[in-house]
C-alpha cells in the first residue's frame, strides 16, 4: 500500500491534523471564489455605470433634437464625460443614433478582471442601452 493511502488511513483513525488538511485543501477553492466575488462585483458596478450613463445621454440628446447632429454630438460627449472616471474600464464604446422622433444610445463597455486572471479570464464585457421614444 502507498505511503499516500498509508497517511490518509492514520488520519482517518486519529483526529489530529484534520482541520489543517480541510484547511489546506478548501483554501483554493475559497480563493477562487473571492476571486469571482470580486471581478462580478465590479462587472455589476460598470453595468451600473453604463446605464446611467446611456441613460444621461438620451435625455441630453433629446434636448437638441430636431438637429439630429447636435443631439448625436451631445449624447456621446456626455456619456464619454460620465464613463471617463470609471477608472477599471479599459475599453468603452458610445453609439448614439438619433432621428425626429427617437434617440437610442448604446454603451460597451469591457472591464479588466483582477483575480480572475489565475484562471485565464483577463475581461469581461457589458452593454447597456436606452431608447426614449419622442412624443
């Protein structure tokens, strides 16, 4: 019989040792799921972030409407301007398109993991959009 099986039958008949070896044996797991806590929370904070800011930028467009190209113009400065301090955000994209009776943003945004890198997940993606049909 190997040493391994040996060990593992003398742990079973003596209590001494087990919490170390539960310990040992839970704490990646429980590293892991940190881990997962940590890079969701800050997934849900920038879909937080990206609906505000889709939803700003619709209510900033539709105040130049009828100038289709100053409500465009206005919508993305604006959800730029409330997307620049989300500082975990590597990468984000403001699509505003606008017409006499419409206004529709669309924001992408990816965000840079931080302890989901042990597993090979280096970013996540959300979107967000908002349409305000005019009267």
């Amino acid at each position: 019989m190997s040493s391994f099986h040996v060990y593992f039958r003398r742990l079973r008949k003596s209590r001494h040792g087990g919490i170390l070896t539960l310990t040992a044996l839970m704490l990646p797991v429980l590293i892991m799921l940190t881990a997962l806590c940590v890079d969701l929370g800050m997934l849900f904070l920038a879909k937080t972030k990206a609906d505000i800011a889709a939803t700003t930028a619709v209510e900033a467009a539709e105040q130049r409407l009828p100038d289709i190209a100053a409500a465009q113009a206005l919508g993305h400065q604006v959800a730029l301007a409330m997307l620049d301090d989300a500082g975990f955000v590597s990468q984000y994209n403001v699509d505003v398109s606008a017409t006499t009776s419409t206004v529709d943003v669309t924001v992408k945004l990816r965000v840079d993991t931080v302890l989901a890198k042990l597993v090979d997940i280096n970013f996540l993606d959300t979107t967000s959009q908002a349409h305000r049909p005019l009267p």
